[in-house]
C-alpha cells in the first residue's frame, strides 16, 4: 500500500475572526486555492476537490459564518459582512494571491471583498 503524501492530508482549523469562530478545511501545498461553498452546505462539499486538487495547489476551504463548524454570526449580519468575514481571513490565514473557486452564494463573496482586499486575488 502507498504511503499517503502527508502535503496533501486534510487537516481541520479554526480561527477567530470579530468573535466568530471560523472552521476551515486545508490540505496541500503550492499556490494558495480558496473553495467557498454555496448556501445550503458548508466546507465539506469540496472534499472530493480538497484532495484532488491538494497536488498542485495549497487548497482551503472555509465554513463561512453559520456553517458547518464555524459559529453563528449575530443577528442582521449582512452581505458585506459575510464579505469583511472573509477578507480578514484571507488576510489571516497569508494567502497571497490567492485562486478563488465559488459557487452558488460563495460565488458572490469574492467579488464583494476584493474592494478590501485588492491585489490580493487572481481575476
């Protein structure tokens, strides 16, 4: 049996961003891939991707607010600061232009927080 690349092992994290605790998925090593996952699921939803994609890129994927095994935001918490939320983990956790692959309600954040963070991702 081969011996599993430790790089590309998926390992669970959590950060705290404006008092939420935010779960997050990372495996791999390389260019910095961010996965942000739609409204109904969480991070789990890109594990097939988290693997796959671990040889070539340095692949996270978060749980935003409310998700998953992040906490849930305040009430009235809005677009914008689902968008801030992300801009400061991306700032956190360093990566540096970054790849964004989103889709459904995560496809909307990027574009949302790249005011706050410009230069920082790959268009």
């Amino acid at each position: 049996m081969p011996t599993p690349d430790p790089a590309r092992t998926v390992a669970s994290h959590h950060i705290r961003i404006g008092g939420l605790r935010i779960a997050y998925r990372r495996a791999g090593a390389g260019p910095p891939l961010l996965l942000l996952h739609g409204g109904a699921c969480d991070g789990r939803v890109w594990a097939r991707q988290l693997e796959d994609l671990s040889a070539e890129f340095s692949v996270v994927a978060w749980d935003a607010p409310g998700c998953g095994g992040s906490s849930d935001p305040p009430e009235g918490f809005r677009m914008a600061d689902y968008a801030d939320c992300l801009a400061e983990f991306i700032e956190d956790l360093g990566l540096d232009r970054l790849h964004v692959l989103g889709h459904s309600f995560g496809g909307d954040w990027p574009w949302r927080c790249t005011d706050a963070t410009p230069g920082s991702s790959r268009r």
